[in-house]
C-alpha cells in the first residue's frame, strides 16, 4: 500500500496523529452494496484531512494485518449481512462485542475479515483498538451504485467515525453518533 | 436408502464462493455439478462502447487476486490490433510485475488456504494459533510480491500503473534497488518453503490430465508463448478459439470450456510444470531434482509443492530482472494515430492458469466486443471430474469425510471463483 507508515509496525513515541489512525474501506465497488465501504472511504477522505490514513482495499484482505499493525485505532467500514434490515449500521468493537464468523454467502474476499482478525490475534499484529462497521447490504449484484437502504446511512456512518477518529485524537466534539446497532 | 447428496453449499478457503453437489444412487456417483453463480459475462458487457485503452484498468477489477494477468492478458490482445510490439526493459518489467503477482498469489494459497489442509486444522487462523512462525513465513513471502506490485504498479492491489504499450512510469534504479533484499529473502523463505512442502504427507492419487499452458523458446511462460497441450497440441494464441470451445451447462453461470473433441483439460501450475519442466530457473530446477518432483506431476494434491516451485521461479525471475534493471529511455511504446482497429487476441499464465482474451476494437478506438476466458472457467469441468473420481474412491465414507474431501479435491486447483464468475456451496445427495 502506499499509503502504509514505517514498515516496522511499532510508532514512533510521539507519532503524528495521521499515523497514529487507519481508516479502511473494504468491498468491490462492482458488486452493488459491496461497494459502500470504498463509498464511505471517499468521503471521509474528503473530509476527514489529517484525522487518519484513508485506505481501500478490495479482495486481498490479508493486507489489513499491515495496514493496522501497531495503529491506536483502526476503522473498518464493510458490507455485511446478518439477517437485519437493509441499511442498518453494525457498530463492533474488537474484544467487547463478538464478531461473528462472516456470512460466507455475501463475502466476495478470499479470506473474511473475521478470520483476519483472527489472524491477526494469532500473530499479535492487531492495532491497540479496533472498530468494524457494518452496513446491512441488500444486494451483491454485479453492477456499480449502492442501493437506496444502504446510500441512506453513508452520511451517518461517515459522521460517526468522524466522531470516533475526534474522540480517539482527545478532541472530541461532542458530535458522537450512536453507540451501538443503529437501524435504518 | 440408496441415493444420497452431498452438498457442500459453501467451499471454504476457495477465493470467491461456489457450491458443488454430488449425487450417489447404489453407492455409484450419478452426478457432479460445481456451480458457480456470478452472472459471469458481466465484464464482457461492460467493456463495449468503452475506449480500448480503459481495458487494462476494467479488466484488472474482475479479480482482487490477479489483476496483473488481466491486465496483461487485455494490453497484449490490444497491442496486437494497435500493431506495437513490446521489448527490451519495458517487457523485462511487466515480466517481473507479473513475478510479483505470482509470488502474492502463490504464497497466500500454499499457505493460507492449502496448507491447513495438509496440516489437519480446519483454516488458517487454528494453523496460526498453534503454527504463528509458518504463517509469518507466508505472510512474509507474500508481501515480498506486494512490494514488487507497490514499486511497478503504483499500489498492491489494483495496481494502476500498467497500459497498452508499457507502463505510464517505469521505476527509477533507486526504487528498483530497494526491492533486492526482500526478493533475495523471498527466494530463500521460497526454497524452504518447497522443501518443507515437500514432506506433507500426500493422499496417493493419479489423475490422468490433458494438459494445456503456453510455451515460450526460452522462458519459463508468463506473458507470452505459444498454447501447447499434453496430446500434442502446439497453436498460436489467436488460433486458441479453435482448439478450444466454452460450453454453457445448466448449474453454473460461469461458461465450461472443453477441447474441440469434447474433452476436459486442465490450466495451471501442474499443467505449466509438466510442459515447461526444462524451462525452471536455475535453482527452481535444482530444487525440483533434490525434490524428487515427478515429471509430470499427476497427483493433483501435489500442486502444493508445483506452486512452491514457481514461487521459486517468480523470485529468481524478479531478482534478475532487478539486477539487470537500468532505466528505460521511454516508459511505452505510443499506440499509432489514427489507431488501425481491428481484432486481437492474447493469452497470459495468470498464477490459476491460461487466461485468453480477445477484443475486437473499432478504428475509433472503442471495444466492439470483448471475451475473457479465465482459468478457472477451463478448469471447471476437470475439477467435476477430480470430485467424481473421489467420491467414486470414497463413497463409504460418512457424509462430514466425504464432504471434507471434495473440498479439498476442489482447492487443489485454487479456483477463483469470482473470476470464473463466483462462489461455491457444497451438496451431496446420497439414495
């Protein structure tokens, strides 16, 4: 990636807060609503500036355990589906909410994000807090655009971990999105 | 109860998803069926009316796992309409991008999706709790190719750098000096890698394979070659088509490729091996002999211990291109104005197998027509044929073994599903 920072893994002491971060965007923006974790990746690029490294990735997920290795936060935002209403917003955080073995029926990645997780526990490569975002999918069609249930919440989730990203950086501005499972 | 299915609704470990079912009537197998169910000319649609120099870029996003055969296989099948022929530093580069691509996707099999396998842990994170060195290991090895896509392709993995007649920018002999160590510790983490693949303990099998791969005068082949099989058969890529039919059957989306004589054939690095064995690099060829590597290798779960070989090959590859590396004059050859239209054809050897495309491109530049015939859509009916054999060799086993099994048999092959089109899911109907 080119966005990576020191290949050690291990941050400086008084890292910059750009290093310090990593935002990932997972999904295949040709496969419908797979594509809202890129979606949201754009704008938060667009408006997050320095908050975070901004980084998409699309199939080879083991590259997650790089990306995050050794980062005080990392966000993932990806496609999911559990069963909820299209659209709804998963809010997991690593090590208090179980993140369930991924429904293999919708993952288009050659290794799911929970076995990188698992992975990345296995070989103490895991980031010092990690937050997956989950957006209820309605459709993996090949085809490019986002449904209307999953388009809706890409202003809410983009919110939401501008919120967190402030919060994480010690400035919080108060402007924190709900805690847990948000429905649509 | 005489007939039963087995179903396997979801092949684990299987890059996409897909399903397979199986059924057995008088403890005979009656039918095998790997479905894959992506709508599979999805891309093919949609590259007409887009300009021909897009394709490249379009192609690369059918697959996150090797996008630079698609690349490769669309700028070669575009140049030849163009009329420009690629050479010198530029060749010598995409070759070691396409090395890159090899190592990523080669390591990332053996060892995150093929190994456990071997190793009796039913996937890569149990391997990795008991095993955390071996995975290292793989990880390592892989992100040797990562870095050898970063520095050429501009970024890991939709790498953006490639187009029609070479690259937008060629790499400067700093950043190529930066790439030595880490393929010089990839080419030794390789060679351990064969050798310790090489004593898994391997369920005695034979299959009997028409195989098919390009062959290239002197190279081990990537991106060029001529298309050879195991009958005999010795074409120029633009004849592939007829040599070669795809066929739709009623369970799969993705389209069954078989020879004109109606048989199945097999894509691959068992297949590339068994053609080019005198081809292997220097210590690829050493290993193979210490190795004791059979010539062809029939057993298809020793494709283990072939990908090993050629992870072997693409680091030697990647090194000496390296070293060799001086900065070219000009990053491309310019395609001609006005741009001749026309049809082309080409086929590359994608980490899964022969990928053929064909364009047929209009004198104003836009695609007319394209066809991709990935790896895994070839491979798709000899896959059915492994599992047949199987289930034929186990049919007493319980429903769980049996199910365990016919995975395994179809991730010898390492399909890709969301190229051939995509998914699995698994299921055997016993009676």
């Amino acid at each position: 990636m080119t966005e990576r920072g020191p290949a050690s893994g291990t941050l400086p002491p008084h890292a910059p807060p750009t290093a310090e971060a990593v935002v990932i965007g997972l999904g295949n923006p040709y496969r419908s609503d797979d594509g809202v974790g890129p979606e949201v990746l754009a704008r938060l690029r667009e408006e997050g500036g320095d908050l975070a490294r901004w980084v998409t990735c699309s199939d080879e997920t083991t590259e997650l355990l790089q990306l995050w290795e050794g980062a005080a936060l990392a966000v993932v935002i990806d496609a999911v589906l559990s069963g909820s209403a299209p659209g709804t917003v998963h809010r997991l955080v690593e090590g208090e909410d179980p993140i369930p073995p991924e429904g293999r029926a919708g993952s288009t990645h050659a290794v799911a994000l929970p076995e990188v997780i698992g992975l990345g526990r296995a070989l103490g490569q895991m980031p010092r807090r990690l937050v997956v975002y989950g957006i209820e999918a309605a459709s993996f069609d090949t085809g490019k655009g986002l449904s209307a249930a999953v388009r809706e919440q890409v202003p809410l989730v983009v919110h939401q971990v501008l919120s967190e990203l402030r919060e994480s950086r010690g400035g919080s501005t108060g402007a924190h999105g709900p805690r847990e499972t948000v429905h649509a | 109860m005489t007939e039963r299915t087995v179903a396997v609704n979801y092949v684990a470990r299987v890059e996409g998803e897909g399903a397979l079912r199986v059924r057995i009537e008088q403890q005979r197998v009656r039918e095998v069926e790997l479905r894959i169910f992506e709508p599979p000319r999805f891309f093919e649609a949609f590259l007409r009316g887009r300009a021909y120099t897009e394709a490249p870029d379009i192609t690369a996003r059918i697959c996150g796992i090797c996008p630079v055969a698609y690349q490769m296989s669309a700028a070669h099948a575009l140049e030849r309409i163009a009329g420009i022929e690629v050479s010198g530093t530029v060749r010598a580069l995409r070759r070691l991008l396409y090395a890159g691509e090899w190592i990523e996707s080669h390591a990332l099999h053996i060892y995150l999706l093929h190994l456990p396998d071997f190793l009796g842990f039913p996937d890569a994170v149990h391997l990795a709790e008991r095993h955390p060195e071996i995975v290292k290991q793989g990880l390592e090895l892989k992100r040797a190719g990562n870095q050898v896509m970063e520095t050429l392709g501009g970024r890991a993995i939709h790498p953006i750098n490639v187009r029609i007649g070479g690259f937008y920018r060629c790499p400067t002999s700093e950043e190529m000096r930066t790439l030595r160590s880490p393929l010089e510790r990839a080419l030794a983490q390789a060679e351990a890698t064969a050798r310790f693949v090489a004593t898994l303990t391997f369920p005695q099998v034979q299959e009997d394979y028409q195989f098919v791969a390009l062959r290239h005068p002197e190279e081990y082949p990537m991106n060029q070659g001529r298309v050879v099989s195991s009958s005999g058969l010795d074409l120029p890529v633009e004849r592939f088509e007829e040599a070669f039919q795809e066929q739709q059957v009623p369970w799969s989306n993705a389209l069954q490729s078989r020879s004109k004589e109606g048989g199945t054939y097999l894509v691959g690095p068992l297949a590339r091996f068994a053609l080019n064995r005198d081809r292997l690099t220097p210590r690829a060829a050493e290993l193979a002999k210490e190795l004791k590597v059979p010539s062809p290798v029939l057993n298809p779960f020793q494709a283990i211990l072939v990908r090993a070989l050629e992870v072997v090959v693409a680091c030697e590859e990647a090194l000496r291109i390296v070293r060799d590396y001086r900065e070219p004059s000009e990053p491309f050859v310019p395609a001609p104005t006005p741009f001749p239209g026309g049809v082309g054809q080409a086929a590359t050897e994608a980490p899964r197998g022969l990928l053929y495309h064909r364009y047929e491109v209009g004198q104003d530049g836009l695609i007319r027509e394209a066809k991709i015939v990935p790896p895994t859509a070839q491979n798709q009916a000899r896959i059915e044929e492994d599992v047949r054999h199987l289930v034929e060799r186990s049919v007493e086993a319980e429903d769980a073994q049996l199910q365990d099994a016919c995975e395994r048999a179809i991730r010898n092959h390492d399909p890709c599903i969301s190229c051939a089109t995509h998914f699995l899911r698994l299921d055997l109907q016993r009676n």
